[in-house]
C-alpha cells in the first residue's frame, strides 16, 4: 500500500514503511523505517541504525508500508 495524501501518513503513524527517494541523501535513495511525526508535507523517518531523518515528500518516489516484514 503506497501512502500518498496527509490521512495516510497520520493513519499510519508508528508502522513500519520503505521509501525511495529521488536523489540520494548520503549516496543512499531507498530507506526503511518507522514512520514518525508528519507536519506540512515533511514526515520523520526512524532508522534501525538509530538515525533519524526528515524527509519532504516532494523529494520521494514512493512511501509504502511494509507489509512484510522486510522480505523482499
């Protein structure tokens, strides 16, 4: 499921997502994570590495959840 309007992020809150982004931030352009707080078009993005980031959602070409787990 690909999260797209406000509602989505706010419904969605604490659940586990993957994002692409589409210019890398650290020579990296796909994250998965918890999603956070999100506040005028920008939401938080918890690491398992510990970092944090904040992403605007203009800059993704996805953010769906994760449904499973992590497998791929």
């Amino acid at each position: 499921r690909e999260l797209s309007e406000q509602w989505h992020f706010e419904k969605y809150m604490g659940a586990d997502v993957k994002v692409k982004l589409i210019r890398p931030v650290d020579g990296e352009r796909e994250f998965k994570g918890i999603l956070g707080k999100y506040e005028n078009g920008v939401f938080e993005l918890s690491l398992e590495d510990g970092r944090t980031l904040m992403i605007n959602k203009k800059e993704t070409s996805y953010v769906k959840l994760d449904d499973f787990g992590g497998v791929e």
